[in-house]
C-alpha cells in the first residue's frame, strides 16, 4: 500500500472496529498509516495493534484531515454524521451501519458478491457493507440461485449478543454471573432479559410494522444486491437474540426453482469459495458458533430436503457476525476503493 494512505477507522474500540483493525494487520498496514477514532468517551483508551499500540482520539471533523480511507464502524446516528463530513474531507467512506442500506445514492456492496461496484462510477465517495445476517444469507443463495433459481428464503437467525455490541457483550456477562448467584438483573441493552433467556426481538420495530428493522433489513439489502442482477429472491424470517457471545446461527429454508437433490445442492454450495459445507451430522460435524471465530467463510450444513416438497432446502448456517459479517467486508471494500483513481 502507498506509503501516503491514511486510514481512519471510526469506532476502533467496538466489537467490529477492533476486527477491522485486526483485518488491517493482516493485510500488513502499518501503525503509522493508522488513526484510532472512537467518541470521546474512549479518548486515550491503547489499543494493541501487533507489537505497536494505537492510542485513541476522539472524533471530530479534523480527525478526517489528510485520511485517505475512513472505515466507519459506529452506530448508524454516528455514521449518518460522520460520513458526509469524511467524504467533504476526501475520504473514500466504507460505512457498516444501517444508516446508507436503503439509499439509492450509496452503493451496497458486499465484496464476495457484487466487487464490481467499487470499480464503477458512482455519485459521492460513501459505500456501506450489508449486515452480517444478510452478508451469510446472500452468500448462501448465490451459488443456489446460479444453480437452480431461487424463489424464496424464509430464515430464523439466532443472534449473538455481540450484535448489540460491547453494551450487548458486557449485559449477558453480567447477567449470567448474577443469575447464577441468585440475583434476578434489569435489562439495559435489551428489551428484556437475555441471561437464559431467547428474545425474538433484535433491534427496535419499524414504524407501524410488525418487522423489526433487523428482518426488514435482510429484504431490502438482498432486493439491493440481487435486484441489480434482475432476479430478486424474496427474503424474510425472524430474528432471535441468543444468549450466546460471538456467531449468529441461521435456519434457512429456500425455494428453488427446480427440485434439487440434497448432493447436487452440496456440490452447488461448494462451489462458492464464501462457503464452508460442514455437513456430515452422523459424525457430529455441522456449523456451530464456537467452530467459526475467525473463519472468514460461512459455514453450511444440515443439509436436506422433503419428499412431499422436493423444491425446498432446508439447511443450518453460521457466521463470524464481527469479522466476515462486518470487519472484513468493511476492509475488502475500503482497500479496493484505494486502488481507484483519486
Ligand atoms: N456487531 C456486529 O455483529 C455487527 C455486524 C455488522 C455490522 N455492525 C454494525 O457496525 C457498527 C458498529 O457495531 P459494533 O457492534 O462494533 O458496536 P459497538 O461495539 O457498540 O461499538 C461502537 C463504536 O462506535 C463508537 N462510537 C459511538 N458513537 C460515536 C460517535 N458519535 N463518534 C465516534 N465514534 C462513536 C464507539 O466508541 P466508544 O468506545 O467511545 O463508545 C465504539 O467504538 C454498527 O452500526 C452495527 O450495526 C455490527
């Protein structure tokens, strides 16, 4: 990378922003190249970046003098503020929020899937990156859809606390410490207990809608990335938080076109270097959060199909949500942007 890139990434000290800073690492960027950006609630706050330390500023217009690349890992009211005041700046702007999903102007792309985007022309300098939900489903449904058509995807995702966050992460330890000493906690982060406990609510409701904007989200992101291809399966499903840390879990139900037998749709989804097939259940083997830390594919497995409904697939899936569902798109995304013309 060119000595004269700087990076900024914004909420460096998040469940995703220090996932993108490991992401950096991994491709070789040095410290040097590097700002640490967070409110001002962690100004000051060091962060290990290999043997080096980052320490932490606290955001303002300046902090985007001079950055090259701003990778926004804050919540969506943050990035709505920050990115237009990168771009302003010269920034090229990889946002991982909802704030963009649903604007026409900002292209989504999610880098296994549509790369092209980054290349083209588009109005302003801001892209975001799918949600981790929808960066799993879409991968899942390419290779069936280049396959055999896809008609429809009905999911019930099992959500990690960590897509709430560090508020998320630190509510389910705490609870789970106090409950096992006998102490019955309070919400915070969510509505209501988490601690040995299933809520199938994610984030707040849409407006006069029985959707939350999590589930809305997986429709219109894949109505956006298939849509621009002309054939858009339609998505929907709920969305349950889990008293888990780290990894949501997906039970996916897909419509094909055609009836598939369960071998040809495992030699579909192998195809997709996006996938991992973990499917071999008599031997215990089958995508499980505690398998996937780190691992920048999806895991599928499960795999089956009904006789009296030979056209549906029913499968289990599971994502890193911090790292391939957030971090890593943002990185991918970010770095190809750097390689355009100014
Ligand atoms: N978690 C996931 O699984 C996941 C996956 C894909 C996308 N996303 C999206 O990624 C974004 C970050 O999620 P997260 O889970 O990493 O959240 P998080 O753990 O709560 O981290 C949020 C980060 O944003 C910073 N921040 C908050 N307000 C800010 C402001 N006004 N100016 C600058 N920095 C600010 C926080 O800094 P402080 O430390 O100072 O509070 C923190 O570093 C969200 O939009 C989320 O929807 C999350």
């Amino acid at each position: 990378m060119n000595e004269n890139v700087r990076i900024a990434v914004v909420g460096a000290t998040g469940v995703v922003g220090r996932e993108v800073l490991s992401a950096l690492f991994d491709q070789g960027v040095p410290s040097e190249q590097l700002t640490a950006l967070a409110s001002e609630r962690s100004e000051a706050v060091e962060l290990e970046y290999g043997e080096d330390t980052l320490e932490v500023e606290k955001t303002t217009p300046e902090s985007f003098r001079g950055v090259s690349l701003a990778l926004l890992a804050t919540p969506a009211s943050a990035s709505r503020t920050l990115a237009p005041v990168a771009q302003s700046a010269g920034a090229w702007v990889v946002d991982a929020s909802s704030a963009f999903r649903g604007d026409g102007n900002v292209p989504l792309v999610l880098p296994s899937f549509n790369p092209e985007v980054l290349g083209a022309t588009f109005k302003g300098r801001i892209v975001c990156v799918p949600s981790a939900v929808s960066t799993a489903l879409v991968s899942i449904i390419a290779p069936l859809q280049k396959a055999f058509g896809v008609v429809r995807a009905q999911v019930t995702a099992m959500m990690g606390v960590s897509s709430a966050g560090v508020t998320g992460v630190n509510e389910l330890e705490k609870q789970t410490a106090g409950l096992l000493s006998g102490r019955e906690p309070e919400a915070h982060a969510f509505p209501q207990r988490i601690g040995f406990n299933l809520l199938p609510q994610v984030g707040p409701f849409l407006a006069n809608s029985p959707w939350t904007e999590e589930e809305a989200g997986w429709t219109l992101e894949a109505a956006r990335l298939f849509g621009a291809r002309g054939e858009t399966p339609v998505i929907a499903g709920t969305a349950v938080q889990v008293p888990s840390f780290y990894g949501h879990g997906l039970s996916v139900h897909v419509q094909l076109k055609q009836a598939a037998p369960v071998e040809q749709a495992r030699a579909a989804l192998k195809t997709s270097q996006a996938l991992k097939v973990l499917d071999a259940p008599t031997e215990k083997i089958y995508p499980m959060p505690m398998l996937i830390a780190g691992d920048p594919t999806v895991h599928v497995g499960r795999l089956r199909t009904f006789p009296q409904a030979p056209e549906w697939l029913t499968l289990f899936a599971v994502v890193d949500n911090a790292g391939r569902g957030g971090a890593l798109n943002l990185v991918e995304a970010g770095l190809r942007l750097l390689q355009r013309p100014a």
